[in-house]
C-alpha cells in the first residue's frame, strides 16, 4: 500500500521522534522491535550483523509494523544506498560525512534527478512510496552523520548541502576522535553535541542522536534533538537477559547500557 515516510511527517509538524536500531540481522528481531512504541526503526549495515540478503525481510516487517524504516550504509558504500532504496528503506544514514563533498556524495545516492543521480528501479520500494520520482524525492530522509573534527569544523558547509535533510550524531566515534571517552555525559562531548544542535536550529535541519539509554535519550529531547534512537536490540537483549540470570543466582543486577 503507497503511503507517505510517517517519521519525517512527523518531523515536519514539530515533533519529536524515538526510535530503535537494530544490529541483529533477523526479520523476527526486527518485527518484535517495530511493534514497540517506537516511531522508526534503524537497521545498522556498517556495524551491525545484516547482511543484503536479509534486509528486504527486516524492510518488510518494519513496514508491517507501520514504522519508518531508516539503514545506516556501510562507509561510502553508495551503490548499496541505491539497492537499499530499491528494497524499500525510507531514509538512509550515511556514516563518517566530514565536507560538503562527503554531503553531496550522499544526496547524489538518495535523490532521482535531477536533484542527484539514484538510477531508477524500485524493486520493491514502487509498493510503499510509490514510482513517481518527485514524490519520492520529497519523502526519502538522508541523514549525515557527524562523528570527527573535520566534520565539527565543516558542519555549517555539512548542514547547509541542499538535500541533506540532518544530522545523526555518533556519539562514540565524535568522542573517540576527539580524544575521548565513551560514555555517557562526557562534559566535552556534551560541548560537541550543543555545537552541532545549535548549528542544525540555525539552518532549520533535523538534530538527531544515538543514545545510551532511555534516560539519556529524554535528555537528549529536552535539549532539543528530535530524533532519538534509544541503544540497540543487542543491548537490550544483553541487559534484560543479564538481569534475570543475576536475579536467578540471587546477586544485584548490574545496569546494562551502550550504543553496542
């Protein structure tokens, strides 16, 4: 059934989004993930476990789910991009974007002409979105993601790429080419994070995030971030199967978070 890309309408009307991400390639996993209370849900091709042979399932039961399903692409895998689009994704992250070039690169990948250069055949996605490529153009999300100094120091060039719609802040490759470490609330990096929202409020761009927890990412909206996805399905089956095994052994559960 045609429809139209929920979260960014969603986006668009001034409201905030959280989302799920998934590292485990299973359409199952993804299905389970997509019926909580979530407004999309992430499925992480760089660093996750999903191989392309399985994403058009994950596609389908996030779409079964009636939530927008976004991919992050492997590093500059742009031929990729166009297939993921094909099978259906309604956004895409591009990671590790540092320049206005990196930028363009990743709209070229995500807009049919004449804003970029996605050759045309929608497998599968004709059956969500529809064919028509000016109505496509204006629902498919891209999302830059910022994680160095070359990307904090070129961010306004970054933001301001006609076609990038955000930014998706990885907090843990920002700290770590900084010098820093990967936690949650490091001072300095909380810096970084107020540079990029400020300068995405400033050129009316999508602020986005990944966070720690669900506690970090209502701290991450109260700050103004409206997209917010909250760990990772592997974090999360980590944390709730460690618990009940301390609770089944008598010892005091300890708290489980993380991007990974």
């Amino acid at each position: 059934m045609i429809h139209k890309n929920q979260l960014l309408e969603k986006l668009q009307a001034g409201q905030a989004a959280i989302g799920a991400w998934c590292h485990l390639s299973d359409s199952l996993v993804a299905e389970i993930v997509g019926m909580l209370e979530v407004d999309y849900v992430a499925v992480d091709m760089q660093h996750g476990s999903t191989p392309q042979s399985h994403i058009i399932p994950m596609l389908q039961a996030i779409t079964a789910a009636r939530k927008t399903p976004l991919v992050r692409i492997p590093h500059k895998d742009y031929g990729m991009a166009q297939r993921l689009l094909d099978a259906g994704a309604e956004g895409l992250i591009f990671p590790m974007v540092n320049n206005r070039a990196d930028a363009e690169e990743a709209v070229s990948a995500t807009r049919y002409p004449p804003l970029g250069d996605r050759s045309f055949g929608p497998l599968r996605s004709q059956m969500t979105l529809g064919k028509d490529t000016d109505v496509v153009n204006a629902q498919i999300m891209c999302l830059v993601q910022i994680e160095t100094p070359r990307a904090i120091q070129n961010l306004k060039e970054i933001i301001q790429t006609p076609g990038v719609d955000g930014v998706y802040i990885g907090p843990a490759d920002l700290a770590l080419s900084h010098g820093l470490s990967i936690q949650d609330q490091e001072p300095v990096l909380d810096d970084l994070f107020a540079q990029v929202l400020s300068a995405c409020i400033e050129n009316n761009s999508i602020p986005g995030i990944h966070c720690f927890s669900g506690e970090s990412a209502r701290r991450a909206q109260d700050r103004g971030f409206t997209i917010t996805s909250v760990g990772s399905d592997a974090v999360w089956l980590r944390s709730g199967y460690s618990e009940q095994l301390a609770r089944a052994r008598g010892i005091t559960p300890v708290p489980v978070t993380g991007y990974y």
